[in-house]
C-alpha cells in the first residue's frame, strides 16, 4: 500500500522534480523529454511522478511559473531599492535586475516564455506568476508618470521596455552580442574597441528613458 504523503514530502518532491526538469526542458526542449526520463533523473520509478503530478504538461507549468515568481521577486526587490521621493534616481536598477535575472538563470528564463497564450491560460498559477512579473513593470512606470519623469501611457511605456529588454537579452544569451566588458581584450594597437555588452545595454536604456521623458517645465 503506498505511504500516505503528508503537505512536505508533497512538496519536497515537487521541489526535487522542479530542479530537474528545468534542466531537462531547457536544454532538451518540451517535446524531447518524457516522464520515465525524468523519473529516471530523479531516481525513483516510472510511476512515482504521477503521484504527484497529472502529467508533463503540469511539471512544465509548475516549472514556467517557478521561474517567473523568482524574476518577479528580482524585480520587485530592485524597485522597493529606489527612494520614493527621487523615483527617477535610479531609474534603471529595474531593468538591470531583469537582465541580471536572465543571464544568472538562463534555462529559467528562456523557458517562461516559451510557451503558447494557451498552456499559459490552462494554469492558473503560471498565469499568476506571469501576471505578477507584468503588474511589476507596470506599477513601476506607472509610478514614474504620476511623479512627472515620464510621459505616456504607462502600460505602453511597460511594453516598449519589455520588448526591448527581452530583445537584448536573448541576443545576449545566444552569444550574439558584444562580450562584457571584463572579457574583452585590450587592443593591440591601441584603437578602438568594439562597444561592450554593457555600452549596448546602456545605449537601450538611454534611447527608451529620452524616448519617454516628460516635457521640462
């Protein structure tokens, strides 16, 4: 007779099954692993995960919305940083934390959004975690415009720097950038130097902030 699984093991396991499937759907892609694989990953029997699990579709969702929680919390952490009463101080620290989120987890993030509007609709909590990670971005410029640094619908403005952060980002981690600064070598005749990564990041934010700037009075 199986054990009866008390709220920890449930969740121990859960936990467990999260750390290798992450791995396995990033670098495998969703189509390229089964359950017997991560089973065997695991190391418990075929049958196991379907004790905690309905099937893979119910790992990847607990995967994708794990991956977005954490983002959202680097998110939210880099915005409670910024004092209320000079929001414009720092205004990229949010930005930087969604990079640095990517580039620190990068099998996380490319597997948040690769996904189809209807295998994110068909969990409630990925689409939760999804949600919050926008709601972020969006109280974060919202802000900003009641304070009179930016004009513009928020929700716009929240779009066009998501886009474009996801743009920079992915090209980052394809390895189709400049690399960081800290990894380029010094000219050998003392000319230029091809832009860093962090010049190109830099470039982004400075043409997407002058982009929505509110009129000087």
């Amino acid at each position: 007779m199986p054990k009866t699984l008390s709220a920890d093991d449930i969740q121990q396991f859960r936990e467990a099954m999260r750390r290798v499937a992450e791995n396995a759907f990033a670098t495998r892609g969703a189509q390229g692993v089964t359950m017997r694989e991560l089973a065997k990953e695991l190391g418990c029997s075929a049958m196991t995960p379907y004790r905690y699990f309905r099937d893979k579709e119910e790992i990847l969702a607990m995967v994708r919305a794990a991956a977005f929680n954490r983002f959202a919390a680097r998110l939210e952490a880099a915005a409670k940083a910024i004092p209320a009463s000079a929001p414009a101080i720092d205004h990229s620290a949010v930005s930087r934390a969604y990079v640095d989120f990517a580039l620190d987890e990068p099998h996380a993030y490319r597997l948040m959004f690769d996904q189809t509007p209807q295998q994110q609709g068909a969990s409630p909590e990925l689409a939760a975690a999804s949600q919050r990670a926008w709601r972020l971005l969006e109280a974060h410029f919202e802000r900003l415009v009641e304070a009179g640094v930016l004009e513009g619908d928020p929700r716009l403005i929240g779009y066009a720097y998501w886009t474009s952060l996801h743009g920079f980002t992915m090209l980052a981690l394809a390895n189709q950038l400049p690399p960081p600064a800290d990894r380029q070598a010094d000219s050998a005749d003392g000319g230029a130097h091809e832009p860093s990564r962090e010049a190109v990041f830099a470039q982004i934010l400075r043409m997407l902030w002058r982009g929505a700037l509110a009129p000087q009075k």
